[in-house]
C-alpha cells in the first residue's frame, strides 16, 4: 500500500454466518412499510496492527452484529410525467465485541 503499510491474509478467518428476517406490507401496491432484522456471528471487519513501524492491515472476526432497519417508501408524482419513489430508512447497527 505505502512503504509504512501493507495489507496481509488472515488464515484464521472463520466464516460470517447472517439470520436474517423480514416482514412487510403494501398498500394498494405503491406504498410500503417493512421492518428487518439481521443477526451476524463472526463478523468480519477490517482491523490494523502496528509492528514496529509499520501497519498491517488485514481482515479479522470481531464480534456479533445485530441490525435493524424500518423502511418506508412511497411513489411521489411532483408533476404528471414525473414520477419519482422516495424511500425512508431509519436503522440501528450495534456489534457485541471485547
């Protein structure tokens, strides 16, 4: 990457397993509201290391990742040939790690 960093492998890397679960609603099949959740073990995040003067980067499991997520979308026609489909998500990101 640069004389003071380089990106290595990590041959210990487990992988990342997601639960995830979903339920939804249209209304007369524009608009709709649904509400997510994901339930990760093992997540993988990129994690650095200084050795002596230099910087690893690398790939490591850090934890349990939850995320939830409520989204709401619907069309929107500001004149008659437009029509656009803005949607709303509001999410909560958390991870369980040392």
């Amino acid at each position: 990457m640069n004389p003071c960093t380089y990106l290595a492998g990590n041959p210990f890397l487990r992988p990342q397993y997601t639960d995830a679960f979903q339920i939804g609603y249209g209304y007369k099949g524009k608009t709709s509201v649904s509400l997510s959740y994901n339930h990760t073990s093992d997540a993988m995040l990129g994690g650095n290391d200084q050795i002596g003067d230099q910087i690893r980067v690398t790939t490591v499991n850090v934890a349990t990742f939850h995320n939830v997520n409520l989204n709401l979308s619907s069309p929107w026609q500001p004149v008659k040939w437009w029509t656009l489909r803005p949607s709303v998500d509001i999410f909560l990101n958390a991870y369980d790690a040392e």
